[in-house]
C-alpha cells in the first residue's frame, strides 16, 4: 500500500493531498452482538460456474494460456510467496507417502520447474489424490501459470474442500486477474475454515481495502496482529487503513510500529519508511518525510515511491531543481506511473522550462487514460494514486 491521493475530477496542478475513501461500500453487513461481522460464506462443493467465470478473466485482463503475460514460468515475487500446506495436508488412503514427501522436498526447496514432471506423473497413478493436486497447483501459482493453477486447486478442493490453504491460494489467483469477488469469497472461506491464521487475515484486509471497505480491512488488520503482534506488514497495512479513515494518531503509531519491527526482525524493508514520508508529506511536514525517504533508498535504491516522496518533500520547499531530479529518478525506475510526471511537469513549469513542463504534462495524461482504461478492463473501481494503492511487491 501507499499514500497520496488522485482524486477524479481534479483541476489545476495542486493536487488534494488527504487520502479520502477510494469509494463508498454499497453493501450492508450484519452486525452480531460482538460488533464482529458475520461471514456469509460456507463450506460448500466448488461451483463449475465459479471457475468459468475465473478462467474468462484470464483472457479479459490480458492473461493468455494461464499464465501472466510476460512472466510465465517465473518464480512469484515477495508478497505473491505465501505460506503453503506442502506436506501438511492429510494423506488418502491411496497416497504413496514416501514419493510425496520426496516430491515435496523439491518444493520447499524451490525446485519449481523441475518437480512438475513428477507430480504430473503421479497423479496419473493417484488422481484421487487431494495433496498432490494441492502441490502441484501451488507449484504453478508460484510460477505464474494461473489457469493451471486454478485447475489443480479446483480438483483439490472437489476431493477435500475444507482445505483452507487451497482456498487461500485460490482467493490470490482471482485478485491477480482482478476478480474480487470470487477473490473474497474465497479468502473468507479460507478464514472460516482456519481463523487462526495471520496471514489469511492480513491478506482478506488487504483484498478489502482494495475494494475501499475499509472498516473490514480494519478489521482484518487487527485481526492479523492480535494472532500475531509482530506482523509488520499487518501493522503498516492498518496504519494506512487507519489513515484514509481519518485516525492520524492511530496511522502513525502503527507506521512507527512497523517501522520497529522492520528494524528488529531485520526484514530490510523499505515500505514502513515509504509510508512514514507519505505521511509526513500529507502533514505538510516536508523535512519529515525526507528523512524517511531518505531511510527508504537505503533499505531499497530502486525504490520509485521513495524517490516520489522525495520530490514532493522537495516540492513542498520550493527546491525545484531537486524536485526534478527525485522525480526523474522515480520515472527512470518506474516510467508507467502517471503522478510522477504530474510532479516533475510542476518543477518544470516552476524553472521556467515550459516545453518540458508541457511533455511531461502530455505523458501523465496519456498515462492517466491508459490506467482509466485498465482499470475499467478489471474492476469499476475508481483508481488510487500510486502512494495509497496496494502494491504486489510489499
């Protein structure tokens, strides 16, 4: 996630600096006496019309025989890694043990490409078999072959549908192609199915705040920390949940905790010091948040949202030649974003540099309608400028 926000309908070249909601949540939840919120789902047979439904945004979104274009067979990136049930799960009555675990071994060991062969072998000889399904469809999720993967997951699930890691991992691939519907069902099931699971919390509140249900993410944030009170991502996550619901004070305290416990645990994350500048810069405290852009580039040099908030740090002081210079820097990393020609055609036009100013005003908004029309392609939401967003690579 990040901060800052693009708000539709925008004129001039200043830009609202407070995160407002992304939208309003349209959907009434009951409420139980606890003030928890009850969970519609329940165990059930996977519905054929629900993996229709997955494999048609496979090709509406752009991914073309299963996999993510351009990455195909590529191992996932960090926050794509979640924990797995390899060698967890129960065993059927027909389950050649030694060969799984010997199977599973290569798995744990990152041996992606080269145990496929093998699994798909043995499911020739044990096609009832719930685990190896599972194995194999969290091999090709790791790898990006997502329509695999929901074809393995699915068969699991028909043999063993309490399965709550095969659940999981099915509610990751439908947000990978933007389908967030099936996505939280399938997370919510996962919950229900193992409550005391951290990471299936955390990843629910994220799937949540990307819809702009915030409460629920909330929810699910703190959830995720009282399971497991040195989750760092948990605590950066609901910080800036509490942040777009107007809680400054608790933002902060969790932006410091997780920064804390990045320090502590050694994690070498850049994202707590990324939220702290944002914060800081949306509090018009501009040395702040260059301190902690500054502290980002050290954990992470190619770190485009440091460089962001950097050049808006220096923006808010008037510098407007380093302004140029951070901002060129996020662009030379990430040349895609929108908002940081927003910010360098300000500089520019500010130095008297007005042809460049102008190109770099050109670029953001064709950019703006490339992403408007993205976005259209995959959810009706509106978009969230690229500090408030979720990012896969957290």
């Amino acid at each position: 996630m990040q901060t800052d926000v693009r708000l539709p309908g925008r004129a001039g070249m200043i830009r609202s600096m407070k995160p407002r909601p992304l939208c309003r949540a349209t959907r009434k939840e009951p409420v139980q006496s606890d003030n928890s919120l009850t969970r519609p789902w329940q165990t059930a047979l996977p519905d054929p019309l629900f993996f229709y439904l997955l494999i048609a945004s496979f090709w509406s979104s752009g991914f073309v025989c299963g996999a993510a274009a351009g990455v195909t067979g590529q191992a996932a990136t960090a926050s794509e890694r979640p924990s797995s049930a390899i060698g967890e799960l129960a065993v059927d009555k027909g389950d050649d043990l030694t060969k799984l675990e010997s199977l599973e071994g290569s798995i744990a060991d990152q041996k992606f490409q080269d145990v496929v062969p093998g699994l798909t072998d043995y499911l020739k000889s044990h096609p009832e078999s719930a685990r190896a399904h599972y194995d194999l469809g969290y091999v090709f999720f790791r790898t990006h072959q997502l329509g695999p993967s929901v074809t393995e997951l699915s068969a699991s699930l028909k043999l063993d549908v309490r399965n709550a890691e095969a659940h999981k991992i099915l509610g990751l691939v439908c947000n990978l192609v933007g389908r967030y519907d099936l996505g939280e069902r399938e997370l919510e099931g996962a919950a229900e199915l193992k409550p005391d699971s951290p990471e299936i919390h955390y990843l629910l509140g994220r799937l949540y705040y990307t819809k702009g249900v915030y409460p629920l993410a909330k929810r699910e944030f703190e959830s995720a920390i009282r399971l497991k009170p040195s989750y760092m991502k948990a605590h950066n996550n609901l910080g800036l949940t509490m942040e777009i619901l107007g809680n400054n004070s608790a933002a902060l305290e969790n932006y410091t905790v997780a920064a804390q416990l990045n320090q502590e645990q050694r994690l070498n994350s850049e994202w707590p010091y990324v939220y702290l500048s944002a914060f800081y810069n949306r509090q018009e405290k501009p040395d702040q948040a260059l301190k902690y852009s500054e502290k980002a580039l050290e954990k992470n040099p190619k770190s485009d949202l440091a460089y962001f908030q950097m050049a808006k740090a220096y923006r808010s002081k008037g510098e407007w030649e380093k302004t140029v210079d951070a901002a060129q820097q996020a662009i030379a990393i990430n040349p895609k974003t929108p908002d940081f020609y927003f910010v360098l055609s300000f500089a520019m036009r500010k130095l008297g540099r007005s042809a460049e100013s102008q190109q770099a005003l050109d670029m953001f908004r064709k950019l703006e309608e490339q992403d408007a029309g993205a976005e259209r392609r995959i959810t009706n939401r509106n978009s969230l400028d690229p500090s408030i967003a979720l990012r896969d690579d957290e």
